[in-house]
C-alpha cells in the first residue's frame, strides 16, 4: 500500500458519510467506500502498459512560463469532477465509487506516463466512471493538460 492509502480512504469514508448523512436516499454505505478505495489503491499501483512505458513530456519543466498551458482544456474536461484545485470535488464528483482521484496526492504518486495513459484511456481499468480522451483529446493537448496540473497540484 502507498503512503498514500490513508488520504484516499479518509477521503472515501468522507464521501461516504457525507452520502448517507445528508438526508433522503441512502447513500454508498462505508463497507463500500472502504471496498472502492481498496480497489481504486490497488489498481493505481498497476504497472502502466505498451506502448505508454517510455512516454514523456514533450513541454518538461523547466519553464514556468508553461504553466497555465492546458488551463483551458482543464476547465472544460477535468473541472467538473476533479474541482478547480484538483481535489476531487468539483460538481460531478459527488456520490462516485470509487471516488473522484484527488490530483494533488496522484501528482506526487504518479509519473508523466501513468497521467497520459489514465488521461488516454480513462478509468474502465479501475473500474471508474473516468472517461477515455483517447478519441477527445489530441496527444499534445494531453500533455497540455498533465503540465497544467504538475505545475498546479501539490507542485511536485
């Protein structure tokens, strides 16, 4: 387990509670938030697939003028479930199992080539609602979007 096991379960018994606390249907119970964060965990130490193994950033780090690259392509494919500061909680996020990832913890967890290849293909290996870009986005504007949140989240 990663050192980041704890923040995703706190977050889905989070979630959970907040579900069920709320009033009227019943929400995901804590035995499932608990489940689906064992899941999500588990399958986000997945070995990342040909041909996504040796890709890197074609804009790098060096240049904090590239920060705000892929702003825009944020805001209008990533906003609305991974919220403006990348926590998982923008207006789509609520009531999702396994929960919405919290891009700050992914962005100390994961390498440039696991962000494309989850941006690329989405959460079907994860079994979460995160849509697949492939046929969406270009490359580039994937790139794009990874520099906007290295740079934004819990700056790496």
């Amino acid at each position: 387990m990663t050192q980041f096991a704890p923040l995703a379960l706190l977050a889905a018994l989070a979630m959970a509670t907040a579900c069920t606390s709320a009033g009227g249907a019943a929400g995901p119970s804590v035995a499932d938030a608990q489940g689906a964060a064992d899941a999500d965990l588990s399958a986000h130490g997945a070995t990342v697939p040909e041909p996504y193994t040796s890709m890197q950033n074609p804009y790098g780090y060096a240049d904090p003028s590239l920060a705000n690259l892929g702003a825009g392509l944020y805001t209008q494919h990533c906003n609305h479930c991974h919220g403006s500061q990348g926590s998982g909680d923008g207006t789509r996020a609520k009531g999702r199992i396994p929960v919405v990832s919290d891009l700050n913890a992914a962005n100390l967890e994961h390498q440039d080539n696991y962000w494309f290849w989850r941006i690329h293909q989405g959460g079907k290996a994860f079994q979460s609602a995160m849509p697949a870009f492939a046929e969406v986005l270009t490359d580039d504007e994937i790139w794009r979007i990874i520099t906007y949140c290295r740079w934004h989240f819990s700056n790496f």
